[in-house]
C-alpha cells in the first residue's frame, strides 16, 4: 500500500459566511512532488494553514504520515519544514543569523545551517543583513529556513511569487531535486499550471475549495481530448451560431474559438455552417487540449455549476 | 526546555535593535536629569541627604514617566519584529509550544525593564559621587545607601509587571506601533490625573510610583505583581487558541 505524507478527510474551514475549504479529501504520496492548483482564493493557502496548524478546521482531519496532526503537533512538525507566502525574515539580521535563531527554536545542530546555505546558493550572502537582499535572495532563504531540519516534509505556498524568470528557473531546479537528494516530500502550491506541470508527480486542483481533481500528472494529462480551432471574423457571432446549432463553443483570449468535437465529418458540417450564415472561415484545425485547458474547464466547469446552483 | 530554547533565539532577535540600546539611553537621561536638578540648586539646607533625595527622585522619576514608558517602547520593539514579516506563521509552524513563545516574550520584556532600572541605580550613585566631588557645599554626603536604592528598584520593578503584562499582550495582539504605542502614552497621561484619585491606588500605571505612597505601598506592590502574573495567563491562554489568519 502506498503511504501519503499527507491525508485530509473531509476538511471544512469557514470564515463567517464563505466557505474556503470544504469537504477536502487530499492524498500526497510520501517521497513526490504534489503541486497544489488553483486560482487565486481557491482555498490553497487556508488548506496550507490547516495542514501547518496555524488555524483549526471546523471539520475534518489532517494526518501527516499517518499520525493525526491534531494530536501531536509538535512531534509531527518536527518532520516538516515550511515556506507560507512571502518568508517571514528578520531584516536585521543577516542570513545566517536568520538560520540561527530558527536553528536554537529548533534545538538542531549548528552544521545544519551550513547545509541549508550550501543547498539554497546562498553561503557566500549569509553574512550580509536581509534587508540588502534581493527577493530572490530572500526567497531562497525562505527555502532554507524550511530545509534547515531536513524536513520529511516540505510544504511551500507560491515559493516563486514575485521572482523574475531567472529566480523562478533557479527555484525550480532546486524543488526538482529535493525528493531524489533528500527524500523530502515536497507538497507545493501554485495557480500556474505551467509551473506545477514542470516539477509535479501528483496535482490536486482546487477550486472555490473544492477538490475537482486529484491523481497523477499522466492520469490529468489523459484527459486531453482533442477538439477544433475555428477562426472566423465574427466570433461573437460564430460562437452563437455554434451553440445555437448545439456545437460546445469556447472563446479564446487570441479570438479563435474552441469546439468540442474531433472528426473530420464534424470540421466540415462546423465549417458549411457557418459559411451558410454569411461568416468569413480562415482558420480551421485538429488541436489536443493542453493541461491550461484542462483546468480551465474543470475550473469553469464548477464556477458555472455554482451559478446555475 | 522549550523555553530556554526559545529564550535563546529571542536573545538573538535583539541583536542590533533599538530596544536593546534603549535599555541605556532611558536610564542615563533620568540621572542626567536628577544631577543637574540637584547640581543646579544654590544652596543646601544642613538637613539635606544627598543619598535620600538623589535615588527617590530619581527612582520616582522612572516609575511614574520613563518605566511605563520604556515597557511601551520595549515590548512594541521586541513583539513588532514578529508583526514586521508576518513571521508568527513560520514560528507556529516550528515544533515551538505557543505557550513557550508568549511566556519567553514576556520575561524578555521583564529582563529589559530589570536591567535597565539597575542601570538607572549604578547612574544614580554615579551621579551622586560626581555631585559629592563637584559641590563641596553638600552636606550628608558620606553613607551610600545600596539597600535602600537597590530595595526600591525591585519594589518599582516588581509593581511594574502588570504593566508589562498588559503591554506584551496588546503588542503581541494586534500588529502596528501605532495601537501599542497610544495605549502607553495613553495609560501614562492618565496617570497624572489618576494619581490624585483615590482609586488612582488601584490603576495599573500609578502602580511603580505608588510603591513610594504611604497606604499604597501594599496594593501596588501585590496588585503589580500578582496582577501581573494573573494578566500574563490570560493573555497566554488567548495567545495559544488564536488562529494565525
């Protein structure tokens, strides 16, 4: 049987009126990636925050590595190392100071500060105080202060917000190979599917706080399916026409429209119809939906359901 | 154990901050004052005691001006840079009791204020050997009264823990100076009038200075203390139940 680093049965977390999490059933497998999808206020980060103990669910359960978190928070987050949002630095301080003072509420060995500079690329800045840093600097400094334990488990929320590509590339590659270096679990949540695809083994996507998706990156990629790209000079009215004829239509942000449908039969009956109706066609092809239009059918899927609800 | 851990890295923490400097600069400036109160004055009854009016005016300055104020000053340093980054979300995610964390915050605000009234007591003695050298008119000049300063230092200091207490839990509570330090300035400037009432006996900022009041000296010294304590728990029990949003 596979074990999870983390599990969650049915966790619901309210604030007021608006439900943030609700009912959510994650399953990370221990020694992967698990990229944490959604867009923003999704639910993501209060997920995060109930798997870190910073607030109580109202209901449901969190266990990491089998054990309930409830019970045993303290023993359970020696085993976890996290980055929430932004790092949370002493700009006073210098880097490795930073270290230090996380390193004595820890009780660890001094080396590991060492380490944890050595893997982030940041020994030869330790010395420099925080607020000289760059937020790439401070960033993978926050990546330090949640390696510094050698966590079982790594739990790290947007780590690459803010970041220019270079610092997002450099980011990246270092979560990429923390499961094979140091057989961390990295639990890692992003509302770039493009980001999370890269580094991924396993995608939870979540939206309005609930889980719509959950598996393997090649179970999410098996739901492409493939589908028309029509190109015509009205497209408002192409796509009312399509809907109208019963054809699932969907405007893209570059104008051309997606059609649910893949055969050759449909491309033509698609392209005499509209035609018919007095409509320019200059664009018309067989595409495999990307993972983008996956979660964005998934994603719009669930805000329309809830609207009609 | 917890405790001493987290006692250790809030040592740290005040590496390089003002709140560590203020310890110096609040005390000198209450000598500096009484020196020149006394330096300034042009003659001297035969009765006067150097060593009797130097350390109660100066002890009497500090507890009812600077001690509170210093409190507010200290405690909004020491619980701001938790506030600054956010950062009680990364010390809640560290295997770190919440309980251990408020109780460390609070005896560091205590250390501070202990340590800087003891240096408001080796100033004064300083202050008052350089008067005993530089005005050879003073009379009573002789016997260093240690017990008394140092007796009196730990009464004002022990009267002040409610304040403390009241102090560390509105910084820790809620984020920005602004809140932290109006409640300070606030409950100081109250005190001028509150110290002319009869319940100005009871009014948590009075308590230092009342440590000097005939009929008052045993409220404020128990309240101070053991309202302290009583303030600090409730404060800790809120501390450890409260959601980091």
């Amino acid at each position: 049987m596979q074990k999870h680093a983390i599990e969650t049965r049915g966790l619901t977390r309210r604030f007021g009126a608006q439900l943030a999490v609700d009912d959510l059933n994650l399953l990370a497998p221990e020694a992967g990636v698990y990229g944490f999808l959604g867009p923003n206020g999704a639910g993501k980060t209060t997920t995060i925050r109930m798997l870190l103990g910073l607030i109580r669910p109202d209901a449901g359960e969190v266990r990491l590595f089998g054990a309930p978190l409830a019970a045993g928070h303290l023993s359970l987050m020696r085993m976890v190392g996290a980055l929430v949002e932004t790092p949370s630095l002493y700009p006073h301080l210098t880097g490795r100071e930073n270290l230090e003072v996380a390193r004595r509420l820890l009780g660890a060995p001094r080396k590991l500060i060492d380490d944890a500079l050595g893997i982030v690329k940041l020994a030869q800045d330790a010395d420099r105080r925080v607020r000289e840093y760059s937020m790439g600097m401070r960033q993978r400094l926050g990546l330090a202060l949640a390696l510094l334990n050698k966590p079982r488990l790594l739990v790290l929320d947007e780590p690459t917000n803010g970041l220019d590509p270079a610092g997002i590339h450099e980011m990246r590659d270092l979560i990429r190979h923390l499961p094979a270096e140091f057989g961390a679990t990295v639990f890692l949540s992003s509302h770039l599917l493009s980001e999370v695809e890269q580094i991924a083994s396993h995608i939870g996507i979540i939206h309005q706080g609930r889980l719509l998706f959950q598996g393997t990156l090649a179970e999410l990629q098996a739901q492409r399916r493939e589908h028309l790209i029509i190109g015509a000079n009205q497209p408002e009215r192409a796509m009312r026409c399509l809907t109208a004829a019963g054809w699932g239509a969907r405007r893209r942000d570059d104008g051309l429209l997606t059609v649910s449908a893949a055969t050759r039969d449909a491309a033509a009956r698609i392209n005499s119809l509209l035609v018919n109706q007095g409509l320019e066609v200059f664009h018309i092809a067989m595409a495999q939906a990307s993972l983008e239009d996956i979660f964005l059918t998934l994603t719009n899927g669930r805000s329309e359901a809830r609207r009609a609800a | 154990m917890s405790l001493i851990r987290v006692l250790h890295a809030e040592i740290l923490k005040l590496k390089r901050t003002l709140a560590f400097r203020m310890i110096f600069v609040a005390p000198l400036l209450v000598a500096t004052l009484q020196f020149f109160a006394i330096w300034n004055q042009r003659r001297f009854s035969a009765n006067f005691n150097l060593w009797e009016t130097l350390p109660k005016g100066a002890l009497s300055i500090w507890a009812v001006f600077m001690l509170p104020l210093l409190i507010t000053l200290e405690t909004a340093l020491i619980n701001g840079v938790e506030h600054g980054e956010k950062q009680w979300k990364q010390i809640f995610a560290l295997p770190v009791p919440r309980h251990a964390v408020y109780t460390a915050k609070l005896l560091v605000a205590q250390a501070l204020a202990a340590a800087s009234t003891l240096i408001l007591c080796a100033l004064t003695v300083l202050a008052g050997l350089a008067l005993a050298r530089l005005r050879a008119d003073l009379p009573n000049t002789s016997a260093i009264s240690y017990v008394w300063i140092l007796k009196y230092a730990a009464f004002v200091w022990l009267a002040a823990w409610l304040i403390i207490s009241i102090h560390t839990w509105v910084s820790i509570r809620w984020p920005g100076f602004a809140l932290a330090l109006g409640a300070g300035i606030g409950g100081t400037f109250f005190a001028i009038f509150a110290a002319s009432a009869r319940m100005g006996k009871y009014y948590p900022w009075l308590l230092p200075v009342n440590v000097f009041t005939e009929g008052r000296f045993a409220t404020a010294l128990l309240m101070g203390a053991a309202g302290g304590v009583i303030a600090a728990v409730i404060g800790c029990v809120e501390f450890v139940r409260r959601d980091v949003v």
